[in-house]
C-alpha cells in the first residue's frame, strides 16, 4: 500500500510538472523557466497540503527524489514537445490524469494526520487545484480551475468516494484506484464531452 | 471573552465567505466555485496567520465548523444574492465587516502566541485583508485591497488600538469591541464619502 | 560569520522593500500601501523559506528589527523617489542587489536546517525570487522574474556556486562574498547587455 501511494505521488508529481512545463512551452520561455513551472506545478499542492498539516517537513524536503523527477519531467518536455500536434490538449489530459491522483492522495495523507473529514475532502481538492492554479496565475492564463467544465467536482468526486471507501475493511483495499478512476473518468468526460454545471443567473428561480 | 471572540471569528468568516461567493455571483460561476470561493475567501486570511505564527494546528483544522459556516454562506448566497439589487455594494460591506472583525481578532491572537506589538499589528492587517486579496486575484478583478479609498488604514486603525487598549487593565475589557468599532467606522467612512489618503506624485515636495 | 549574514540579510531585505515601494510609486498609492509593498517585497521570500523549513518561528516574528527596516526604506523612498530619473532603473537594480544576496542567504540558512543540497538550491531561489514575484502580482504587471533577460539563472549560479564553495574548508570562508558577487554579476550582465537564454521554439532540433 505504501508503495502503491508512493508510486502513485511521484507519477502524479511528473504529470503535473510536465503540465507545467507545457504551459511555459506556449510562452516560449527558456529552459530553466521550464524547470521552474514544471517544479512548482508538480509540488505547489503537495507543498500547501503538508503546510496546512504541519507535517515536520513538506515532503520535498524528506525526500528529494520529488525535485528530481520534476526536473526530469520538464526537461523531457523542453526536449519532446514539438512531437505533440496540440500541446495544450496534452496539458489538460496531463492536468486531468494529476487532478485524479492528487485529490485521492491529498486526502490520503490528510486522514492519516488526522484530520476531520470534511477537511480531508478539502486538503484532496486543494492538492489537486492548487498546483495547476499557480502555474496558470504565474502565466496570467485564466485558471483551468475556473474554466467551464466540470473541474473542481472531479476533484470533489474522488476525495469524497476515498473517504466514504476507506472507512469499510470490505472496500478499503480497492478504495485508492477506485476513487481516482472515478475522478479521472468524470474529468475525461467533462473534457470529451464538455460537462458543465448549471451557471449562476442573476433572476433565477 | 473567549466566547465573544469565538462568535465574532465566525461571523468574521461567514461575511468574507459571503463576500467570496458574491465575487463568484459576479462571474455567474457554478455553485461548488460559489463555495470554493467563499471558504478560500473566508479562512485566508486567518490561514495565513496561523501558518507564519506556527500555531499547532490552522483554526479550521483543528475545527471544521469554520468550514461548515463557510459552505452554509455560499451557498445562502446562491440562493439569496439575487434578492439584492447591488451586488457589488453588499460584497464591499460585507468585506468592510469583515475587515473590522479580522484586523482585531488577527492582532488578539498574535498577541496571544507572544508576538512584539509591531508584528501583531501586522499579523492583524494582514488577517484582514489576505482573504480579499486572494479572492480578487483569482478572479482577476483589481484587488479592492487597492482600490482608491481607505483600507488598509482602517485595519491599521483597528489593530493598533486594539493593541493599545488592550495593555491597561481600565480598557482591556472594552479593547475588543472599541476597536473593531473604529475600524468599521473608518472603512464606512471611507465607502460613504470616499476618504482617501494622499497619492504619490513624482514631482512632490 | 553569524554578523556578516545578519548585516547582509538586513541589506537584503532594505534593498527588496524598496524595489516594492518603488513600484508602489509607479502606480502613485498612498504611503500606506508604499509600506505594504515594500514590507511584503521585503521579506515575502524569507517567509516562504522559513515556512518551507518549518523553523520555531518565522525570522521576522522572532526579529522584529526586519519590518522596522521595511518600513523605514518604505518611506524613505516615498520622500526620495522623485530625486531619481529613471524610477524603473532604480528598481530593476535594487532587486538585482536583493537577488544576488538572498539567492546565497536562503541556500545557507536551508543548509544550516539540515537540507539536501539539491532542496538548499531551489530554497536559495525561491528566496530571491519569491517577493518580487508578489510584488509584481499584486500590481498586475508582467514579473520580472518571467523577463527575457538572465535572472533565475543568476539566482542559481549563486545558490549552487555557495553550496559547492562552503563544502571546503579552504574555500568555505570565501563563499558568501563569492557566490554573491558571482550571482551579482550575471544579474548585471543581463541587465546591461542584455544576456538571454535561448527560448523555446516549436519546431526546434
């Protein structure tokens, strides 16, 4: 199980750096600005989730192997991008696949500090959103978060389904894949099929 | 005095929640980004605070009915803000409201984890204005933080005279309440007839 | 030694307050908010570091000196801004100085936390850049850490030229005033010739 989690956390960690460093591919930034969105991308929510718990150290810190793979990532990326027809579809389908991950581990590591479930819930949200809301702020893009498509239910969808699942030895095992494939699969759909959710109306009722 | 503080930190959340979720009405968001707003706009600020002073756990952690007000408040916004003709009018009282409450409950509690005064006053503006500040960023929209009439000077009003009364033990006991009074005071002030503090000007002297 | 990096960081933090005061001039605020900028430019990337390291207690809570020498260059540079020709120089320079001193003083301090070099490095750029980013979010305008010239690399050039310096004892006496200058220098370089990276191009190879 730790292993899976720990497989799982560096995958997640290298789809949002090179969703990251994608993003500074559209802005013809130099290698190292590559390297720099890609890092905070692929950490910024795992940093903020490990902040919020006053964890001893965000997980970076304990194991640098995290850097690495977001240097490695962004660097692929510098060098394979011009492969991809369109780099921006790459970046969401990158974004989705992080989003899936990182809100069932966010509130993963959440419950095992501690805290509340409704705060579990949150941290999963927050790890997964608050990567790709840096990236796109630092770009002055309009955040993939606030974009039309189901994005932040995702989110929701699978730290919830985690919470609900890991509470029952029957489901426990299977409540990790479980949850992200149904994070994943609602995020795929918004983006395939442009889900959205009922908009705010002045006069409604 | 616990309790009076315990009830003004709620309603100081629920306020700013509001005023979150009034910002998502502005951008006819769907309902879950009305509450994402809301509770990032409700709990920043104490967030932050609670992050630089090292407290053992962030407030909402350590109890999730900060959560809860802040969900229950946007979502009465969705339901109820299109009752009100000015939006943008009530998101701008609701924020002074919160200022007032925050600037002063930020400085208490900086004061209480054993702060120099200079820093607790900072710990109190900031409180107070980071949740805006942050809402404004995401949506993009320039912070009303900046705008062009008093703000910061109101929390700065609050939170120094917070710090002053509350040394003498003659006005410790009115300290909390007369100094988000000034605050408030200040800032509808400022919104009703538009005080504003002079400008710089290159030329000046 | 423990002066040195006490003088130095106190330089630092003067000099980044009034690079965000500065900008606070560009955008003719008030003297409050000439304060804020210069305060949160000061010393928002030595926040961010001690938050990262989970030190006792954030260097300005515990120093209190830090926000006094904000606010002083804050509103020293209100009286004398307008002495100068070329404001945006001014700035560019001053943060140039700030760079090039935090780069190698966020490297050391994580260093001295017991952090793996790779961690120090990111956390000696993170220190020198992470203020003037704020500052130049808040006011909307392009960071000049995304600039075309050299900058994130001079911040590296330092942090990793400290972190190779200070492992030899011949040289370890020699790096803080080593790895400075050499991050001051690249920084000036780009600014006065204008030295690029190569950037991105799509169908590059």
């Amino acid at each position: 199980m730790a292993n899976a989690i720990y497989t799982f956390d560096l995958l997640g960690v290298a789809v949002f750096a090179i969703s990251g460093a994608l993003a500074a591919a559209e802005r013809r930034m130099d290698i190292l600005t590559f390297i720099l969105f890609g890092t905070i991308t692929g950490i910024g929510g795992g940093t903020l989730r490990d902040l919020l718990l006053n964890t001893d150290r965000v997980f970076w810190i304990h194991d640098p192997s995290y850097i690495w793979v977001c240097i490695g990532a962004s660097v692929a990326t510098w060098f394979f991008a011009h492969h991809f027809d369109s780099r921006r579809r790459v970046l969401l389908w990158a974004d989705a696949l992080g989003l899936a991950l990182f809100c069932v581990l966010g509130t993963q590591k959440a419950l095992a500090w501690d805290a509340p479930a409704i705060v579990a819930i949150g941290m999963g949200m927050m790890t997964a959103s608050f990567g790709s809301l840096i990236r796109d702020s630092l770009l002055n893009r309009p955040p993939v978060l606030l974009g039309p498509e189901i994005y932040v239910t995702a989110a929701l969808l699978g730290a919830a389904s985690f919470t609900l699942l890991q509470q029952f030895p029957e489901t426990a095992t299977l409540a990790l894949p479980l949850s992200m494939t149904a994070a994943f699969a609602l995020r795929a759909g918004a983006l395939l099929f442009d889900l959205r959710l009922p908009k705010y109306r002045a006069g409604q009722e």
